[in-house]
C-alpha cells in the first residue's frame, strides 16, 4: 500500500468515526453515504466545507437508506442548516454534487445491485455486530462496484 493510499483509509477510517458517532450507530448506508461524498468531492476537486458545494441527494426517505444523508452531511460539511444540502424522494439512490461559482457539477449513483445485497441481509434482522461487519464490508469495496459516476 503505497502512502496516499494509507492516508486515504485513514481519513476513510476518521470520518467513518465522526459519522457514527454523530449519526448514532454504524451501518452499511452511513458509511455509503460517506463514500459517496467522498467520490463527489474527489470528482468535482472540491474539499469539505467549500461554500460553493452544494449537494442534493435522491432516495426513499426511509430507514435504513436515509442513514445516507447524515454520511453526506458529515463529509461535505453540507448541510440543512447551512442550506447547502437538499434530499428529494425517489426510488433510485443518487446524489448530484454541483460547485455554483463554475456549474461544475458530477453525480454520484450507487449500484442498485448493491443496495438490494444491503436490503436482502439487513431484512434478515441481523445482530449489531453483523451490520458493522456489513458496514465495514462496504468500507473496504472497490468504488467501481459501489458506485456510478456521471459527470454532467
């Protein structure tokens, strides 16, 4: 593992932290969520907390895939209160990262397989320990599995 991949994973490792301990617990759609912004952000050059990101994310809102949006929120430092950050209900799960000083703008899908892997196995009612394994699984996956990149 060469050094900018270890810094990735240890900032990967930080924020995922930060997000459960702000969210409340961890599980396979907090730390989608967080991989998600990460990609946005990586995609588009941007860095968390940049005033001109604004982000709007597509999803059911209902548990467990709105534990997304507290993932987002914690890595783009987007958010409802700082009226950078929007969700709107739909049955695919994307989210559009879009820079208003340039109109850049990249969105960032996750593979719908992946979100029926996630249903399927939370559905089983599984044990705390299974989620964060499921979690950490979803960590630790290739982004090219997990997500659908669309610059626009």
């Amino acid at each position: 593992m060469v050094a900018s991949e270890r810094s990735q994973k240890r900032d990967l490792s930080t924020l995922l932290r930060v997000a459960e301990d702000f969210h409340g617990h961890f599980g396979p759609f907090l730390t989608l969520g967080v991989r998600t912004g990460l990609v946005g952000l990586r995609e588009l050059g941007s860095k968390e907390g940049d005033t001109q990101l604004h982000v709007t994310v597509m999803l059911e809102y209902a548990l467990p895939v709105s534990c997304m949006l507290d993932g987002i929120q914690i890595t783009t430092k987007c958010t409802v209160g700082n009226q950078r950050f929007m969700w709107k209900e739909s049955k695919e799960i994307g989210t559009v990262f879009i820079l208003k000083n340039s109109g850049r703008q990249v969105e960032v899908n996750i593979n719908p397989a992946v979100v029926q892997e996630l249903r399927r196995k939370l559905d089983k009612k599984p044990l705390d320990e299974e989620v964060r394994q499921l979690a950490l699984d979803i960590a630790s996956r290739p982004e090219k599995e997990l997500f659908l990149v669309r610059h626009k």
